[in-house]
C-alpha cells in the first residue's frame, strides 16, 4: 500500500482534504507506532537533500511544491517528521495541546495523521492567533512532529497538563536539549529569541499548564518548498572574499580572513614592510561552512590567518599563496602612538548593491579611515550565505584594506536560530561577557577610543555588568558604544536597555551611541537621565542611521531629537583627535546632512 499522499496548496482546498487525509495516515501508521528508524529530523533531512543535489536538477529543486515535498519521503521517513523534532518524556498520562499559527496555510500533515483533535479554543499574541489541537498520551516518550515543508516564521509551540489533575507531572529529556518550561497563562512568552511578544486571551482550562517555548525559525529544519538558493559569487580555487579584523591589539596584530571551494586545503599568507624584502609565512586556520540548501555552492572552505608581533606605526602588504604579486589593495597599518584617527561606520545595509555603492563612494572620499563598521542588520537573513557573499563582493575593495568591525542586529541572529555563520565569518576580540556567545559582544581601544561593540540581541541583563566593567576600566578620552537597537527612537524605544544600560552611559559619560534597525536618521540632543541637557560634556548623543535608501513615510516627532530625516541612504565619518572630535552624516548624494564637533 501506497503510504505517501499529496498536500494541496490551497489553503481552502487543504481544509476540505483534512479529514480523509487524516484517516489514510492515520490508518497507516497505526499497525507500527514504535519507529524504526532512529534518526532525528535534522540528520534525516540532511541525507535527504544530499541525495536530491545528486538525482535533481537545481531548476527542479527549485521547483519543489509542498506536495512534491511530501511524496519524497518513505513511509519510515514520514514516521521521523511526525514524532522525532520535538520529544520529551512524561512521568503520567498527559493531554498534550499544541498551538498552530492560523496563518499557516497548511496544517502540518502529524496533528491530522497522529488523531490529534482540533478544539474550538485559541490564543493570541500581538503578531498573530494560534488554534488548539489536543491529543491523549500515556506515560513515557512523547514525539511531535516538523512545522511544515514551507518557512513558516511562527513555529507551533506546547502546553502539557496531566489527564488526572491529582497527578504531579514531570518532564524529563528533552530534545531538542535545554527546553525552558514556563506556565502558560497571558504575559507569557512562547518564543526563546522575542521573550517581548507575550500571550492574551489565554483559555482558562490551559492556564497553568506547563508551558514548551520554542524558537520562531526552527521550521526551517524541514524547509523544502521554495527552499533552495544560489549565490551570484560561487567560490573557486582562487582565495577572495579577503578581509581584515582585529581579534587582538590594533598596535601590533591583525587578523586576515578569506574563502575558497573545498579543493584547497591549505591556506597561508605572507606578508612584509611595505617595501621590504623580508617576508612573513603565517599558516591558516581553516574550517568547513556549510550552508545546505545553497544549491550551487554548499560547501566552502574558509581561512584565518592570525598576524602577531607586528610594529606599531607601520605600513604593512600582504598576499595569499599561491598569489604571486603585491598589491595596493591588500594592504594595512597598525595603529600609530599618536591621538588622531578616523572611521566610518553605517546603520543597516540588508546585503543590498546601492550600499555597497555608497560604501565604496564613501572610502574614495574618505581613505584616511582606520576601519569600517555596521551597526548591525549585514544581511536580511544571518544563514543564507548567498547574502553574505554579496556584502562582501560589494566591499571587497575596503575590507581588504581596513578592518571591517561590526556588530550583530536582528536579522544577522536571525529568528532564534542563531548566528553561527556570523561567527564563523568574523575573527573579532573573544573580551565580551560570562553567557554571551564569544565574538557577539566584544570592546576593543583604538588610540585614544574606546569601542563597546555590543549584540543587542542577546540578553540586556547578561551585559550590563560588563559594560559597566568596560567604562570603569578604560582610561580612553572618547567613549564610544554601538549596538543595533536604539535605546530612544520614535517607533519601537527599546525600555529595557533605557532602564539597564543607559545609566551606566550617563555614569561614566559615553560620548556617542550607535545603532540602526528603525530605517531612518536621528541624531539626539545630549541627553542624561532619559532628558535633554545643556551640553554634550554632560550628556550623550544617541545616533541612529541607515545605510540604504529608506522607504518615504510618515515619523512621529521626538522631543529630544537634534535632526531627525524619515528617509535617505547615509554613511558616518568621524574624525578623533586628543581632545577635539568632529562627526558628520552624509547622504547618498554627498551632501553633509548632520555634523557635530565634541570638544574636551
């Protein structure tokens, strides 16, 4: 018997195909519930898309429909989706509530196939309503199943309560591991990455019960349908993609980072004085980058090299072997003794090519900076890889020569699902705090500045002691901090950070403050203690920008703001001497829309 169905794609159509579909799967998976097959979903989806890179064309994976999907998976396999993403154990009969986003167009094919029943109760928070589905359980394993073939961006998540009341219930190993378990009442969060977005309309008969969250994008696990991706810049033999970073001193080391295909092994670099004779060999580190549904380049081989021991003060050049020439553009200089410096930075830049026109507009202009930095939101997905070799294909003539230092905004982590090619792109300063993940928060002092580079994304609390340690600690005339989100702007201000990190900007008297993520301009007056002073030597300027032409729209005016532009495409330059720094905005058309001149 034929035990793969197929699933429409319309939504109305699907609703009328729920019941005799769930009667078929259910009835075929009734005479064996104990899977055979052990693996977990991930793994198996992994073996699956491996072998279809092999039978299918990438027209025909791109292609794929949710149907389609479907009808690749053996009858074992259809048993992996449905009852090894999500498991725990349970020490009692339990009912096991599952809450599905009713903007999901298709009901995921186990709630119908495993007996689940759809009750007539629902839920909300502010982004969307979630449908009930209940099932019956005895003691022991509980196994659900995938979100879906499609990218859905609200997972499903879970409330369990015991069948006898008087029972006291126990949830044991979990997987995925680390499961939080909260109680599912309104104001509770569902979702590990946006503990913000909170339940209402909670139904009285769920509240109280032990409550499963989850991560928003972990659908993805078994995205197939519309899945596959290329990349416009596929690697090859030859290194590209070459990049600076500090991990280290400025004064005396630099980092040196780029990418090929798979059939390099080895990578290392030299270099030398700038006009020396005398060569350096540094040997790489390399590590494999696997992006698995970028169809015409999954595998790349990417390379660090670590330069330690370099002089202050000197101009340096450098090649990638097997490269036989010098060039102009790959070259570097190390941080000099004295006080005087610039850089540019730039609000959200989402991979785009009129970034990357400005960006480089902004170097030809500027080509006294020191290093280049954003303020978060690089890419519009953090583990599409496609999206980050377009960032670095557009920059390639800067970041070969400055030190590119960035910090991570929300679509870099993207949905929960964290940000492992960031950090396996990046080579940064490994300084941050105890429980963030190394590189996501970092500092680092440039001459007479330092920089607090910190991920917004993570948790507030987590990093408000080192901050505090990191402004304490410095000696540095400038005092300088970037992270994505903007403490104070028109649209979404972000409390949180006004109420922990803010104070310590006052105590300690934090210069200028950087972010990105709401899409428009604002420069603030100084502000201390949430109000506007007299001065920027008693107060601090909250600055946010946008690196690529913002949409026209309507922005609510903001008492403190100093200059406030709801649309445009801007770059930052600034310019530190000992006691004297001078900032300006520029827009797209090279018009200086902002300055400012801080003086100590």
């Amino acid at each position: 018997m034929n035990k793969k169905f197929e699933v429409r794609r319309s939504l109305n159509q699907c609703n009328k195909q729920v019941l005799a579909i769930g009667m078929i799967v259910l009835a075929l998976f009734a005479c064996n519930r104990e899977p055979v097959d052990k693996r977990m979903v991930k793994d198996l989806m992994n073996e699956k898309i491996s072998r279809l890179y092999v039978e299918k064309t990438q027209e025909e994976l791109a292609a794929i429909t949710y149907g389609e999907a479907f009808k690749l998976f053996a009858d074992d396999e259809l048993e992996v989706l449905a009852t090894r993403h999500w498991m725990f154990d349970v020490n009692v009969p339990v009912v096991v509530s599952v809450m599905r986003n009713t903007k999901q167009e298709i009901v995921p094919f186990w709630l119908i196939s495993d007996a689940f029943t759809k009750t007539k109760m629902t839920l909300n928070n502010e982004m969307t309503t979630y449908e009930v589905w209940q099932k019956s359980f005895d003691a022991g394993t509980v196994g659900l199943g995938i979100n879906g073939f499609e990218n859905n961006s609200m997972h499903y998540f879970v409330s369990v309560a015991p069948q006898n009341k008087t029972d006291e219930l126990k949830l044991s190993n979990f997987f995925p591991a680390g499961q939080y378990v909260g109680i599912l009442d309104n104001g509770a969060f569902t979702y590990h990455d946006w503990d913000e977005l909170v339940l209402e309309n909670v139904p009285e008969e769920l509240k109280g019960q032990k409550l499963l969250t989850t991560i928003r994008g972990r659908g993805t696990e078994s995205h197939l349908e519309n899945a596959f991706r290329t990349t416009n810049y596929p690697s090859s033999t030859q290194p590209d993609q070459v990049m600076l970073t500090w991990s280290g001193d400025p004064a005396s080391t630099i980092d040196i980072q780029w990418r090929t295909n798979t059939d390099v092994s080895q990578g290392k670099v030299e270099y030398r004085e700038k006009g020396s004779e005398s060569v350096t060999e540094v040997e790489a580190e390399k590590y494999v980058l696997d992006d698995l549904l970028l169809m015409n380049d999954r595998l790349v081989h990417r390379f660090t090299a670590h330069l330690s021991g370099l002089k202050p003060g000197t101009n340096y050049e450098y090649r990638i072997v097997p490269q036989k020439e010098w060039t102009e553009k790959q070259q570097f200089s190390t941080e000099t003794a004295h006080d005087e410096f610039s850089w540019l930075w730039f609000g959200d830049i989402h991979h785009s090519p009129q970034w990357g026109e400005l960006a480089n507009e902004a170097f030809q202009q500027h080509p006294d900076v020191s290093f280049v930095s954003v303020a978060g939101d690089l890419v519009g997905d953090g583990l599409h890889r496609n999206q980050w070799d377009d960032v670095f294909e557009y920059s390639a003539d800067i970041i070969a020569q400055r030190p590119f230092m960035n910090v991570l905004g929300n679509h870099d982590n993207r949905s929960g699902l964290g940000a492992h090619m960031y950090e396996q792109l990046f080579s940064y300063p490994k300084n941050g705090p105890d429980g963030v993940i190394p590189e996501h928060t970092y500092s680092f002092s440039y001459k007479n500045a330092l920089f607090l580079m910190i991920d917004a994304t993570s948790k507030d609390e987590l990093q408000t002691g080192w901050i505090e340690e990191q402004l304490k600690n410095t000696t540095a005339t400038w005092k300088l901090a970037m992270f994505h989100f903007p403490p104070y702007n028109w649209e979404e201000p972000y409390l949180n950070i006004q109420k922990l990190w803010v104070p310590l900007f006052d105590k300690y008297h934090v210069d200028m403050v950087f972010g990105g993520h709401i899409h428009y301009y604002m420069r603030s007056n100084p502000m201390k203690g949430g109000q506007v002073v007299d001065s920027y030597n008693n107060g601090t300027a909250y600055v946010i920008s946008i690196g690529i032409p913002s949409r026209t729209r309507e922005i609510a005016s903001e008492p403190y703001a100093a200059v406030q532009k709801a649309d445009g495409q801007y770059f930052q330059y600034m310019k530190f001497g000992p006691r004297e720094l001078s900032y300006s905005a520029v827009n797209s058309e090279g018009e200086i829309i902002d300055s400012l001149i801080l003086k100590k």
